[in-house]
C-alpha cells in the first residue's frame, strides 16, 4: 500500500515538472500580454519571469512536500472546548504506516503547479484570463486539495 502512495506520489510529482517546464516555455517565449514598466525591456522579462516563477513554485512546493512528509515539525494549534472553556491546542499528527501523506504532497504539488500555470496564462493572454476567471480557478483548484488534505489527516487520527 505504501509502494502505491508513493509511485502515486511520483507520478503527481512528474506530471508537476512537465507543467512546470511547458509553463516556463511558453513564458519564454510567446510574448506577453501585460504592460511592461518603462525600466524593464520585453527581452529582460522573457528570461527574468520564467527564473522567478521556477524559484518561487520549486521553494513553495518543496516546502509543502518536507512538511507534509515530515508532521513533527509542523506545529498546528487549534481552538478546542477543555473543561468547558475555548483553549488553544496543539494538533497531534497520527502515524502514516500506508504512506497516505505521499498522496496528499502529491496532490499539494500538482495543484500549486496548476495555480502558477493559470498566473502565467493571465501573464500571457490577459484578455482570456480575466480576474474573474483566476477567481474561479482559484477556487476551484483550491477545493481538491482541502478536501485530500482533511480526509487524509482524519484518516490518520483515528488510527491514534
């Protein structure tokens, strides 16, 4: 079962670099839609954006795999009911013996991917990819990964 997470895991992971690598393509080079500032040239921005959008997705999603991965360094307080009073409690992670948390980095990884992908395709074609369309994207990118997120850990407390 832990094998299957992981090849999982692996999978979801090379489907994030092959968008990651199709996303820094196109931003280097189709031309691109947004107004530039007076000090900055359109060649500067072709190999400028693409190397800040790969640094911050590669740091952003690498964090989120350690710390999904690794549940003792992240420390989560929550508000819970104790003797009749509201006090801050800090959330117990359960043991993973299937490999579950393989999954839910997997998942964090792709949809980060897919989030940075539609910021470079408002960069790209803003006329398509209005604010209103990142707003439902964004909410809609956003629903798949609580919802893994909270089945996985309550699967795995009740194994405590």
């Amino acid at each position: 079962m832990k094998e299957r997470n992981k090849s999982i895991f692996r999978i979801l992971l090379f489907a994030s670099v092959g968008i990651l690598l199709a996303q820094t393509v196109l931003l280097a080079v189709l031309p691109h839609g947004a107004p530039l500032t007076v000090s900055t040239s359109q060649k500067e921005m072709h190999i400028v954006l693409p190397l800040i959008f790969i640094l911050i997705e590669l740091v952003t999603c690498g964090m989120l795999i350690y710390f999904i991965l690794n549940p003792q360094h992240n420390y989560n307080y929550t508000v819970r009911r104790v003797d009749g009073r509201w006090k801050w409690e800090r959330i117990v992670y359960g043991p993973d013996p299937n490999g579950l948390r393989y999954i839910t980095a997997g998942v964090s990884t792709i949809i980060i991917t897919l989030l940075f992908a539609a910021i470079s395709a408002a960069i790209l074609w803003p006329d398509v990819v209005t604010e209103m369309v990142m707003t439902i994207a964004v909410i809609i990118l956003m629903i798949p990964l609580c919802v893994t997120y909270c089945i996985v850990e309550n699967k795995l407390r009740k194994l405590l």
